[in-house]
C-alpha cells in the first residue's frame, strides 16, 4: 500500500491521528468531550482487496472544512481481475459500540450506513444527540452493502467493525478504481442532509411510506443538485422505465395498484444512479388473520402428556416444525407471550372461533405453567420454572391479561392483571425498564371497575418507579444490554404515562428529554428494512435459529419506538410524531409474510465475522409484539 499525507492532522475543525499507514482518531478540535469517532479492532483504512491489487491512500483536509479520502484499486498484473461483492472493502471503525449510558451519551456514536451504490453514506450521531456529528458522503465510486466484525467477547453490547464493500469491478492490466468519501462535520439528521444536497453527485430520495398495504398510492419524491436540473432523467421500477411528473424541479413518481412485494425504484440522472426499496403488504386485517390463524395451526403444541400443551412456540419454517428448548429464549414463555396477546387483540374486533378456542387452552397453559394465581408470580418456563426470575415477563402477562379483559370482558382477567403489576413491583419493578407497560389504560380499566384497592396500590407503586426513572435521567442503568434503544423507549414513555395519568406538565418535560435520544437510533435510509428503524444487532443471535450477531434491520422491537412516537403523538397532537409513529412501526412488517409464518429478525449485512448475512432467520419466535402494536394503531 502507497499512502499520502500521513502526518497527525489538527486544522480547521479536525483533529486526525495516525497509526503507521491507518486512522486511529478523528476529532472535532473544539469538542468538549473530545470524542475520537473511530474505535475497532481494526484502524479505519484497512483494506481488502483481491491479490495482484496494488491500493494508494490520499488524504487531505479541503477548503470546505472537510476530510477527503481517495483510495486507488490498481491492477499490478498481467491478467484481468474481477472482482466479487466483498472482496474489496475499506474498514471505517465508526465508535459505535455500548458501555456505560454516561460514556455512550459524549463519547459514542450511532453508525446509519447506506450503501447504496454512487449514492452512499454514513450519518454518524453522537448517542446524547449533541453536536458535532460525523458525516460522510461517497463522492466517486460505487459501495453496494457493508459487513461487521464483532468482539464476541463483548457479546451484545459490539456492534463491530464496518467493511464497506466497493462495488464489483473489472480492471485491465494496468487499470485503476477509484472510492472517494468526504467526512465533514454537522448538527443533526436534518443538517446532514441539507449537506448531503450541496454535492452534485447526491440524489435524495424521500418516499411517503416506504412499507405501505395494498390499496395505498405509492409517493416517492426525488431531489438532486441545481447542476443536474437539466440532465436527462431515468427512471424505473425493477428494471422498467415508468412515468414521472416534475414540479419546481422536484422529480415525482405517484403509482397505484401494485400487488404485494418489494419493488426497487432507480433514478438515473446524468450518470449517477440511487435507488430506493419500497415494500407492500395485504392489508392490516389479512396480515394478521393470516398471522394468527398460523399461529393457530402451526405453533401450538397439543399432546396432554406434556407440560407444553397448549404452549405457542417457536416454528422453523426450514424444517416445518416446532421446536422448543428450555434455553431462556427458545423456551414456552417470556416474549412469545406476544403470541397470546395479538390472538387476544384481533379477537376484539373479529370473530373466529379457531382462534377463540385455540386462545382459550393457551390460557389454560398460562394459568398452570407460568403464573400464580394467588401470588401474581410470573414464571420463566413450564412447570413454574424460575432459574431466571426475568421482570420483563411481568409486564407482557399483565399486557395480556388486559387484551383478554378487553375481548372478552370478564372481571377475572382484569384482576389477574392487577396480581401480576403488584407482583412486578413486590419483587423491585419500581427500579427496572420493562418494555410495554400502557399504565394510563391499565389503570384506568381498573377505576372503571371500581377495583379502587388495586387501582391505588399499583399507582402509589408506579409513582415511586416514575421518581427512580427521574432520578436516573440519562445516565440508563445497565440492563440485559449496556445501553440500547429498549431502554430508552420505556424512559420515555412510562413518563408519558404518567403524565397521562396526572395532567403533570413536567412529566412531559422529561419524556421529551428521552425522546430526542431515541430518536437518535433510528435512521432515514431510502429502504423498508432501514427507514425510521432503529439500530439493534444482538437478538438475531438470542432469539434465531442462526445464532448470529449482527445488525438486524428490522427486528420487531424497534417498533416499540414507534409506540412512543404514537403516544406522544396523541397527547401533542403533533403531526410529525404521527409520522413517524406510522414509519417505525409499519418498518418491521416485512417479518410477516402473507402466508403466515413469519421471522424473528432479519440479519442485514453482507457477512457477520465472515459468515454469509442478509437474510431473514427461518425462526417464527418471538416478532408478533411488532405486529401486534400495528394491528392495534389501525383498530
């Protein structure tokens, strides 16, 4: 390797150190914190590339405040080389991994890669959401998907390393490739990409809805750079030129009528190609009969001879069976609780007696395996095992409990629900996290009840859990994961809650402190799997078939943010927060298939420490809480 301009760098707003031929630091120079970006296994700019290839590195500041990086593929031998996706990769080591929330809050960044071929980037945004953040644009070349390499050490809480991968090239004797990339400095999403919009080689692609039901109107809007303003224009959807209109230089495309699946849109102007990835579904209703009805049929187990009989486990659409294990994540309760609760919620507004009765014998299952009636102990796995005495699983039984009350209207289900919340709180929920908690309508059925005993003692409960909540702020206690977005997201919107519940404008104050962090997960990637999605990369590993680490975009809990966008939402009446409510929870449908079956994640990159990614893993485990939350924003 031949490299330029290697000395430590500090001018203008970049301070870069180096490493013999690699980056080990990159700095804003009036940082605060003095976060460096950069931290990996690798340094940034290590390299991949085929043998024969000869690779020269340029680096240099601009004059627009700017660091510019020009890598060179050379072919140094007698023969042709062609190249395969993945063979040439250049390692840029964002700083995106989970330590204590204090030290991700300054000194880590969240790493929202797209590679998308000429139009690519990586919005890097600090974890507490305060500026600088770190930008870079591709600015030649082509990058088409990235891969990870993980310290499995760390388990879950490494996101890895990132390969980019430069797009398959075929070089003569004596050719050359060319990647080149500007990292530059900005103030947030919106900045980026107003920065994005200043370079001619950027086209910005913004659909209405990246996942949409059959009888919606696709609405996809293209903005790229004054210089291109009269250059011919392409485009196509997978491959066939369709119409478009322009208004005030903003391309359109408005096309109905498209049967269920994914479609990729490309726009060409002028040589440079983007593209984005729509996704359609059959409407809310069908997706979840048909969800429920293959629960029904497919992941129940019948045989009274086992503790499991009328469990919802996991189905293995390679296999075509079930399988169960008493490993904490493959077992007969915690999160495929969800199973029982969209049953439960789709039988509020339809009819179905399968479902009814095959709800029914689940709840037999629940009553003697996983929970005590008289105490309000929630169990881990059958035969009221509690190796691990997980708080989690209190709040999905009390969920459904509460959608059981609500179908079917008998008390008992509202006072079960009642047992599990004081249960939760009597073994020290009050200092714990848990995910999905809708205390202002738990509370609320219980007054309508006139249970006031309970109402009272559980709200006098949830006071001294919002005041833990306050008293940690943004320094989020460790939880299964050092830090991620299923802690921040119940902050939130358990403060919501009570804000809900008291009328208390300072409770409003704070969740909106948690929101603007939680935002900060979710990218705005023109594609169904990336857009409004939030960053998550261990639970492809616990909860798949595959057992692999990894980015999963999407998996199922990102919705839950989704959630709380809706819920505040709601209370502010803010149209924007409905937007992105619809966007994030309409991001992880593409688990379901129309079938039925469905997945717990999909890994996303190209590989996972050199194991093959970018699928969907065959396990239908624990994804109907994603469902399950959109089925119910739509009834």
């Amino acid at each position: 390797m031949k490299i330029g301009k290697s000395d430590n760098i500090k001018d203008s707003s970049f301070s870069i150190e180096y490493k013999e031929k690699y980056i080990s630091s990159i700095s804003h120079i009036n940082d605060p914190y003095k976060m460096n970006w950069v931290e990996g296994t690798q340094l940034w700019g290590t390299i991949k590339a085929p043998e024969g290839i000869e690779t020269t590195v340029i680096r240099n500041l601009t004059e627009h405040n700017t660091f510019k990086e020009v890598y060179k593929f050379t072919n140094n031998t007698e023969f042709d080389i062609f190249s395969k996706l993945g063979d040439t990769s250049i390692y840029t080591t964002f700083n995106d991994d989970y330590d204590a929330a204090d030290i991700c809050m300054v000194n880590k960044c969240h790493a929202h890669i797209w590679c998308g071929g000429e139009v690519s980037y990586v919005m890097g945004l600090r974890m507490g959401g305060e500026a600088p953040h770190l930008g870079l644009i591709l600015t030649r070349g082509s990058l088409n998907s990235y891969s990870v390499e993980r310290d499995l050490s760390l388990m879950s809480n490494d996101r890895g390393d990132f390969l980019l991968h430069i797009a398959p090239f075929q070089l003569a004797p004596g050719e050359s490739y060319m990647i080149e990339w500007e990292l530059f400095w900005h103030k947030g999403k919106e900045d980026f990409y107003n920065i994005l919009l200043t370079y001619p080689n950027y086209v910005h692609i913004q659909a209405e809805n990246y996942t949409l039901f059959e009888n919606e109107a696709i609405h996809i809007d293209i903005i790229h750079h004054e210089n291109l303003i009269n250059h011919e224009v392409e485009i196509s959807r997978d491959g066939k030129p369709i119409v478009f209109n322009k208004e005030k230089n903003i391309l359109k495309i408005r096309e109905e009528d498209l049967s269920p699946g994914e479609y990729c849109y490309s726009v060409k102007i002028s040589g440079i190609m983007a593209e984005a990835k729509i996704f359609v579904l059959p409407e809310i209703k069908k997706v979840t009969k048909s969800r429920c009805e293959f629960i029904v049929n497919m992941q129940q187990y019948h045989n009274i001879n086992s503790h499991l009989d009328g469990a919802y486990l996991i189905y293995d659409n390679e296999d075509h069976q079930m399988f169960y294990s008493h490993y904490h994540d493959h077992n007969g309760g915690r999160e495929r609780v969800g199973m029982g609760v969209l049953l439960a919620r789709f039988l509020r507004n339809n009819e179905n007696e399968q479902v009814e009765e095959s709800l029914k014998k689940y709840i037999s299952y629940i009553r003697r395996e996983l929970y005590d009636e008289k105490t309000g102990m929630v169990y881990n796995d059958i035969k009221r095992n509690n190796d691990i005495h997980r708080l989690y699983n209190y709040s999905w039984l009390a969920v459904l409990f509460k959608e059981l009350y609500l179908t079917w209207k008998s008390e008992t289900y509202l006072k079960d629900m009642a047992k599990v919340l004081l249960s939760y709180y009597k073994h020290g929920g009050a200092n714990f996290y848990p995910i999905e908690m809708p205390m202002f309508e738990m509370l609320t059925l219980l007054e309508e009840a006139k249970l006031d005993t309970e109402r009272n003692n559980i709200f006098g409960y949830f006071k001294e859990h919002i005041n833990i909540i306050n008293q940690y702020g943004i320094s989020y206690p460790k939880s299964e994961v050092n830090f991620e977005q299923s802690i921040v997201a119940p902050a939130a919107n358990l403060l919501l809650e009570m804000y809900k519940l008291t009328d208390d404008n300072k409770f409003l104050i704070e969740a909106n402190k948690h929101v603007k962090i939680l935002e900060l997960f979710n990218g705005l990637q023109p594609d169904y799997h990336l857009y409004e999605t939030a960053i998550r990369h261990w639970d492809g590993y616990w909860f798949g078939k595959s057992k692999l680490y990894g980015d999963t975009f999407p998996h199922y809990w990102s919705a839950y943010t989704g959630r709380v966008y809706q819920n505040l939402a709601e209370i502010t009446n803010d149209p924007e927060y409905y937007k992105k409510a619809e966007a994030s929870l309409r991001s992880v449908l593409n688990l379901f298939s129309s079938d039925g079956s469905a997945s717990c994640a999909k890994i996303t990159p190209y590989t996972v420490n050199g194991i093959t990614g970018g699928f969907y893993d065959p396990w239908s485990n624990d994804q109907d809480w994603g469902l399950y939350f959109m089925f119910d924003y739509h009834n």
